[in-house]
C-alpha cells in the first residue's frame, strides 16, 4: 500500500527534525537562515497542517541534506497536499472524524478492541443507524442518514485490491447487547461472523469468564502503518475522538491489546459463540 496524505505529512515532519538536529541547529537559527519563523518551522516538525515544497526544499539545502533526501522530501511536501474523497463532501464533518478518516485511508492494519458497539467497519446499515439514533439524540433524520452513509463509505477500505488486516477483539457484552431490535442484530451478529471468514479480517470475542482484563477502561483502535513509528491510537469519547501517538502511549496500547487477543477466545469458538448467541434471538 503506498504512502496517503496523511502518512507522508507525518513523515516529512519527523524527517525534517532529524535533519535539522543532525546538523545541530535550533529551530530559531534554521528558521531564520530560510526566511521562516520559529513558530512555522516547528509547525512543519510537529506534522500540523501543510507545507510549501520550496521551504522544504530551501531547508535541505541548509541541512546539507543528500540529493536523494532532498527528492524524496520534497515529493512527501507535495504528496501531502492531495486530499481525500471525504474532503468533497458538501457539509462538514467533525475535525475528530476527518483525522480518522485520513488515518483510516492509509493504514496497513487496525487492531480494534470493543466493548460498547461492534467495530464500524464491521457494522450493517441497520445496526450503525441504531448506533447512531442513540447517540446522537438530537440529530434529524437526514443527519442520521449522512453519518450512516460515511460510515458505509468507509467500509469501502475492506474491499480494496489490498485491503489492511482488520483484527478485532469484541468484548462478550457487545454482542449480547440488543442494538435495533432482534431482527436487526441477529442480521449483525450473522455480519460480523461471515466477515470473520475473509482473510483479512480477524474476529475474537473476550467472554465475560475472561473476568478484568487488560483494557477495562474502554474502546481503542490502533491504526497501523507500514512505519510503526507513525502508528496512532484512537480512542472514542464523546463529542469526539483523542488520539495518541507518543511511543509509550503506543507501547502500552499495544501491549494491552496483546494481553486481550490471549485473553479472548480463538477464532474457531469466537464463531461458535457468535452462531449460538444469534440462534437464542
């Protein structure tokens, strides 16, 4: 999968810091060899928002950077520009839900762990509408249909040519929480057990005989890219989302998502269970 938007932003930032700091330069010193602030230069580290390729490119000079750093780098500063299909939509969305959106278009793997709703990508139209009536009190019909109708559109990722490894570890609650009615979550449950069979699609489901657990404090998503070092964790909270990307955050979600897959039951009986809850519908 090669590099989106987002990946190549990220990576332009840590890899102008490192050139920077290889020369032994301060931000206030670098910034003002190129005729940009201190403030701007550290904008451009720091991976927020966009970049002018001419900077980029006056930077590697000052930085002595080699020919090929210096095509490379100014290719991700222009990369970084281009934009996604949710940037086209007509209203805007949440700037929480944009940044997943952009993560989310670029990743080789997602490790989810949930214990409210199951995962969105894996979720029917019907459930994710009940989802979202329930949470979102005050939003009109219309509105539902459009969060309902970007969450479908995300899904999309799942049939690429070379879709990423989704792996989820749903906790035992999730699904026996009756969400839209019997119908509408027995038609899940039967969703989410077929999705399991694709091969990039892991489902395990954490009984509650597991007892506490390694992540008791609630859903994540760790959005893999093919730089573990530009991994991010995504945790859901109201009105929003946090995300996190410092490497002892990223360390102790990983570690904890590696306790809950040993935890949680294997493939095989993940399934079972799934089958045996819905024919109790």
């Amino acid at each position: 999968m090669t590099a989106g938007p987002t990946t190549r932003r990220r990576q332009l930032g840590v890899e102008l810091r490192r050139l920077r700091e290889r020369k032994g330069l301060t931000l206030e010193d670098a910034g003002a060899r190129v005729g940009i602030s201190k403030a701007t230069l550290s904008r451009y580290e720091t991976k927020e928002g966009s970049v002018k390729w001419p900077a980029v490119d006056a930077l590697c000079h000052e930085y002595e950077a080699s020919s090929e750093e210096r095509s490379w780098l100014i290719d991700l500063a222009k990369g970084s520009r281009i934009q996604g299909w949710w940037r086209s939509l007509a209203d805007p969305i949440p700037e929480s839900m944009s940044l997943m959106l952009t993560l989310e278009d670029e990743v080789v793997s997602e490790g989810h762990y949930a214990c409210m709703y199951v995962p969105g990508l894996l979720q029917t139209r019907a459930y994710a509408e009940a989802v979202h009536r329930a949470s979102e009190m005050r939003c009109t019909d219309q509105e539902i249909e459009r969060m309902v109708d970007i969450r479908m559109k995300r899904q999309e990722l799942l049939t690429r040519d070379n879709p990423p490894h989704i792996w989820a570890v749903v906790d035992e609650a999730v699904v026996r929480r009756m969400v839209g009615g019997r119908d509408v979550m027995r038609s899940q449950l039967r969703h989410l057990v077929g999705q399991a069979l694709e091969p990039h699609v892991t489902v395990q489901i954490l009984p509650f005989t597991a007892g506490a657990h390694a992540a008791a404090v609630g859903s994540f998503v760790i959005l893999g890219n093919a730089e573990p070092d530009l991994d991010v964790v995504y945790v859901d909270i109201i009105g929003g989302g946090l995300f996190m990307e410092k490497p002892q955050e990223l360390t102790r979600y990983k570690l904890a998502f590696d306790y809950l897959r040993a935890q949680a039951l294997d493939i095989n009986s993940s399934a079972a269970l799934l089958n045996r809850i819905c024919e109790e519908l």
